[in-house]
C-alpha cells in the first residue's frame, strides 16, 4: 500500500494535520456515526464520542487534537449551554424556579459530601485535594439536552427544571474552582471569596438587564436572518468573555445570554431554526468528538490506582445524581419517569469537569506533586465516558416514554383539526403575519397554514399575478426555515373578498389572518371592505392585526374581553391561540374582563392552558374600554375581542371601535378578533330587517341606558 501511495506520489503521515483533511474526516464522522449506531440503537451522542476515541491519538491515532478542536469545541460547549437557556421557557421556568434550585443545591450538596468523604478515607487525598475532587462529582454538562430537542419534549417541566438546576450546580462548583485556583495564586484571603461572589453577580445582572434591550434595539431595525444570527452568536460570546474575565467559566455567560434572549428568538422563529442547524450540524458534533480524543482507554487497563479512583469517581457521581433526583421527584410528587429524565440529564460529566480537572493537574504544591495526579486525570476521562454513555441512554429512554404517552393523551384530540388562511397582499405586512401565523397553529398538527393570493379578473392581472407569485415564495421562505411547511394558493376570482371566502370553503379553512386596512380616503371604513364582507359572510374566527413592530419583540398581550363573551361557540379557541401565542413569545396575558367573563376565563386558563401566565382585571363596563390606554405600551399587542351583530357578546360599543382605535392605540400594535359563530350569519336575515341587527342594537342601547340610571341612582 506504501509503495503504491509512493507510486502516485502520495504522501499520507498519521496523525493527519492538513486542516482540508481533517475537516472532511469531521464531516465524514459526523454523517455516518448516526446513520451507522442508529442501526446498533445507539445514541448518537455517544456515537460521536466513540468516534473521537478512535481517531484520537489514544486509538488509531489519525486525527490530532489541534487548535481547531479546542476552537470548535469551546463554541459547541457555549452552544449547548445557550440553546439550553434558549429553549427554556421562562415563564415555565418561573413557576419552577424552586424546584430547578432545590435540585441544583442537592446535585451539588450530596455529590460533593459524599465525595469529600471517600476521597479522605478510601482514596486518601488531603482535604483540598478531596474538596476539588468532590466539586467535579457535583458539576454536569447538558450532553444528553440534543437528545430532548430531538424528541420535542424541551419544555417539559422536568427538562426545565434539570436545566435550572444545572445553571444553580455548574455555578456553585466553578466558584470552588475558582476559590482553590485562588489559594494557589497567592489570594487566600476571606475577601477573595467575597469580591468573587459579587463579581459574578453584578456581571450576571449587567448581562440580564443590558442584553435583552440591545436585543430588542437590533431586532427591531434589522430583520435579515445572517445579520440576526451573526449578532446572536457574538452576544453568546460576549457573555461568555465576560463572564471568563471574572474569573468564572464561560459556559454560565452562554446559559445566562440564551435565557435573556429567549423572549426575542420564538421557538418557530426562522432564527430559532437557523440555530438549532448549525449548533446540531456542526459546533456541538465537534465539541463531542474532541471530548471523544481526551479520553485515553489504554492507560486504564493495567493500572490498579487509575481504576480504582476512575470507580469511586464513577460510582460517587451516578449515586449523589440520582439520590438528589430522587428526593426533587419526592418533595414535589413528581412521576418517576420525570425523576429518570431529570437523572438522565443531569449525570453526564464534561464540560466544567474538565475545566476542574486541568486547573487541579497543572498547580504544583510545594512538594513537587500535582494538586490531581495522573491516577485522577485518567479516572476522570473514565468518568466522562461512562457518565455520558448512562446519560445518553437514560435520557434517551425517559424521552421515548414521555412521547409516547403525550402521543396517548393527544389521540383524543387528533380529529380536532384547525387550519390558517393567511391571504397576501401588501408586502410589508407580509413578514408580521406569516410571524402571526407561525405562534399562534398548533404544531403538533401539519399542513395547517395556508397562504393565498386573490387576483382580479382584469386587464393588469398579468402584474397582479407576477406580484403574487413573489408574495407567495416570500411566505413559503419564511415558513421553511422555521421548519414549518405551508401551502401556497393562487385564484382568480371577481373580487377579493369571495376568492378568500371560496378558498376557505376548499380547503377546510377554521381561522382566517388579515393585515388592518389602512385608509385610502376619508369617506373609506376603518376596517375596509374586505374585512367587512369576510365578517358577513364567514362565520369562523377572523383576526384582524397591525404590527408596529416584529412580534418577536412584543413583551406584552393585553386582551380586552367584552361582557358574555364566555356564550360564543369560539371562546375556547381563541383563549386558545392567545395562550399558545403566548407561549411561543414568552409574554404574559394580562386580560381586561367582566368579573363572570374572568371566572370563566380563569378556569379555562387553568384547566387546558395552567402553564400560562396571566394577570386578570375587572372591566364591568365595555363602555370604560379606553382605562386600558394607560396600560397600552410601544411594545404591547393589544387584543379587543368583538364579536359581529347579532352575536351574544355584541355590544353596541363595538360601532364605536374604529374611532377609538384610530385615536388612542393608533401607536401600538392592535388586533381584533373576531370568534366562531354558530351557524352561517346569512341565515340571520330577514325581508323586515336586511341587516340582521337593528332590533338587538336598539335593545342593547336601551339596556345600558337603563344600567348606567340605576347605578347612578344607587
């Protein structure tokens, strides 16, 4: 084989450091260790990490560890670490903060004194040895987290509170690597612990305030995805730097920038997408495989010392894991396949165990010996191993079950199908209600969004027709890379209104999206003749909305709800897609309602929707609609749910919204919904009154008068 490779004049030395070469042997490994340990029923994590073993100069030894996997390999660290705080759902994550800091202190707490106590007296180490030593055991690193964004259970409540609970035990144990680093540096004083402490915490509240405004600043003037994603990653980075020039690890500046960043990135939003690709396709795959290289098996076999500390570290950290796993799932009666996955994601080593270990070897003590041996060194790329092997599986295993009973509980409401009709006109609302679109469907259903373009039957449908074409594709780009497939329509027809109307009769329509008209002369409705024929003649739920901004960006909804809304055959639905748009933007809904209309509201809330924060406000009167306009702010969505004439909830207010939009929330981003109604509004018409709502108007105008005299009179 030499000989031929001489023959062309091939020359190939192990390890290859050609930086061509060794990129395509990472993409090669990348591609088929999947494809391969799928087969073997493998994770793929794990796959990776056996990959790096046996390229790395402790295996076959064809790829050295150079800089490019420190490089890469640190951005995938930083990755996993931002992605896990992206994909945090933080008004989720409120609600159990307690418990993800309950189960932070007791990963931290039980690993560390056991440790400390078998390091003393059966491994035999000094006190600040055994302390060291005992912190990595505390310390773990979200590997297995791909695995749950895989199956689509990262904002389950124990995923939620495994990844708290890693920000809480990760730091606690780089201060400890912080103070020993500190003591062998010549700072030994009591101060040095003390300005540590404050040092992180006022960087950490430096980061939480300033980032989401600079964010908020940047996403509302630049709207291209690479221009977007560039400016992401370098504030990852810059939390990161930070948080390395006080003395701490990087990796909690990458959590703490994904958690205050995750209002402003969607979890359906193209840049969410764009992410999660090149993180899974790339950085974290790299990171995995150079962890793989460290590890040195040979060097293990033949030495009684080396095994006996790598099974003492080993068995320490899966039992102080898994003790403190099991009392968070018995404190808060959680379910057992909950304490598995919260075991799962919590047990892997990596990350800030390396970090403990590195600094440990290279101090010198007095005496010429390592503060962490050889022996240490060995057992803790042992401990890597194993620990990422029994994360990868039991993670793995406890999401299976958790889908698959999720997949049992939802069989019942697989026939309640919904779909979105988003109609395209104007492109510069275009973007807004694709957004629209995107957070408020249910994603656990496909093919449920629908954007049409109606052209007229005329002379320059030519033109109309090449418009909505480009229309068309901008809409279907911004869907897929949201990962998100959505069907494009084009018609003629005579008229816009009865195109969308015949569109949504074809394909099975149960909410259309509409952009708020904009006035074009003064004698021209406020909401146009388009939104008023849909609104007689389509009696599902219309949403009429004006963004003023990217509604990534929104940090509020406020729901104005009129009396008796609680009687339309729609109100479950758009209670809903208001909590499920709220979800997907982590905002808060504040809703403004009769006290009857509240209590309906908040059980609907709490029974189908109890993950949703919201706040609740009398508004006996509809009449007292503009005392929400001091509430109204830049960057709050207005919702005012009408109702159309003849309805239950109808109220003759309602004749007076446009005037009132257009005067006080003229600013602010607005919708308005409009809910189901049973049956077809057509069949409402009579010969004596063609419009349906004569008598209703006259009795509602009657009866507020007489409410408004008797309460006075009271």
């Amino acid at each position: 084989m030499k000989e031929m490779l001489d023959w062309i004049d091939v020359n190939i030395h192990f390890p290859i450091t050609d930086p061509t070469w060794i990129f395509f042997l990472v993409l090669v490994i990348i591609l088929f260790a999947p494809i391969v340990l799928e087969r073997l029923r493998i994770p793929h994590i794990i796959g990776m990490i056996l990959a790096g073993v046996v390229i790395g100069e402790h295996g076959l030894n064809i790829l050295a560890r150079d800089s490019s996997f420190e490089l890469f390999g640190k951005v995938g660290l930083y990755y996993i670490m931002f992605l896990a705080g992206l994909e945090m759902n933080m008004e989720d994550f409120k609600s159990i903060r307690v418990k993800a800091t309950v189960l932070g202190l007791l990963a931290f707490i039980f690993p560390l004194g056991i440790g400390i106590w078998t390091n003393l007296h059966i491994l035999g180490y000094g006190l600040i040895t055994s302390v060291l030593l005992a912190s990595m055991y505390a310390s773990h690193t979200l590997i297995a987290y791909p695995i749950v964004i895989r199956y689509g259970i990262n904002r389950q409540r124990a995923v939620g509170i495994a990844v708290g609970g890693t920000a809480v035990t990760d730091t606690l144990t780089l201060l400890v690597l912080a103070v020993v680093g500190g003591m062998f540096k010549g700072d030994t004083s009591g101060m040095f612990w003390v300005w540590l402490v404050l040092k992180v915490i006022v960087l950490s509240m430096v980061i939480m305030y300033t980032f989401p405004r600079i964010g908020r600043w940047f996403f509302r003037r630049y709207s291209d995805n690479v221009v977007q994603y560039i400016f992401v990653m370098a504030m990852v980075f810059l939390g990161a730097g930070l948080m390395e020039v006080v003395g701490m690890e990087g990796i909690l500046g990458a959590f703490l920038a994904g958690l205050v960043l995750n209002r402003l990135i969607p979890h359906v939003s193209p840049l969410m997408s764009h992410l999660e690709f090149v993180g899974n396709a790339l950085f974290i795959p790299y990171f995995l495989i150079g962890v793989g290289m460290l590890i040195n098996v040979n060097v293990l076999f033949g030495h009684i010392d080396s095994l006996k500390v790598a099974g003492v570290m080993i068995v320490v950290a899966l039992v102080g894991k898994w003790i403190a796993s099991w009392l968070t799932q018995k404190i808060y009666r959680m379910k057992a396949v909950e304490r598995e996955l919260m075991f799962g994601l919590s047990n892997a080593q990596a990350a800030a165990t390396l970090a403990a270990v590195l600094v440990g070897y290279n101090i010198i003590l007095p005496d010429g010996q390592r503060l962490l041996n050889e022996d240490v060194l060995n057992g803790t790329i042992l401990l890597i191993l194993v620990t990422c092997v029994v994360s990868s599986f039991i993670t793995e295993h406890a999401a299976k079950q958790i889908v698959t009973d999720e997949a049992e509980l939802d069989e019942g409401k697989a026939n309640e199908k919904e779909r979105f009709l988003i109609p395209l006109s104007n492109p510069d609302t275009l973007e807004d209600l694709i957004s629209l679109g995107l957070v408020v469907r249910n994603p656990k259903q496909l093919d449920n969004l629908v954007a049409l373009n109606v052209i007229n039957d005329s002379n320059d449908s030519v033109r109309l027709e090449m418009r909505g074409r480009r229309n068309l594709e901008r809409a279907a780009q911004i869907a897929a890379s949201a990962n998100v497939s959505m069907r494009t329509v084009s018609r003629f027809d005579l008229n816009i209104a009865t195109g969308i109307l015949h569109a949504a009769k074809e394909y099975d329509v149960t909410s259309i999206i509409i952009g708020l008209h904009r006035k074009t002369n003064i004698v021209d409705s406020f909401f146009g003749t388009l939104a008023e024929n849909l609104l007689k003649k389509y009696y599902q739920q219309v949403m009429i909305a004006r963004f003023q901004m990217p509604v990534n960006t929104l940090r509020r909804i406020l729901v104005a709800v009129p009396p008796k809304a609680e009687y339309e055959h729609g109100f479950v639905k758009w209670v809903s897609h208001l909590c499920r748009m709220s979800g997907e933007l982590g905002c808060r809904l504040h809703f403004f309602a009769h006290p009857q209309t509240l209590g309906y509201l908040k059980g609907c809330i709490r029974k189908l929707h109890k993950e949703v924060l919201a706040e609740y406000q009398e508004l006996e009167n509809w009449e007292d609609l503009l005392i929400i306009t001091g509430q109204v702010n830049f960057d709050h969505l207005l919702v005012i749910v009408s109702s159309r004439r003849g309805s239950i909830s109808y109220d003759s207010a309602f004749e007076r919204l446009p005037g009132q939009i257009s005067k006080y929330f003229n600013t602010c981003s607005i919708m308005v919904l409009y809910p189901d109604q049973m049956g077809d509004p057509n069949e409402q018409l009579t010969f004596s009154d063609p419009h349906g709502y004569a008598e209703s108007q006259l009795y509602d105008k009657v009866r507020n008068r007489l409410y408004k005299w008797f309460k006075k009179e009271a």
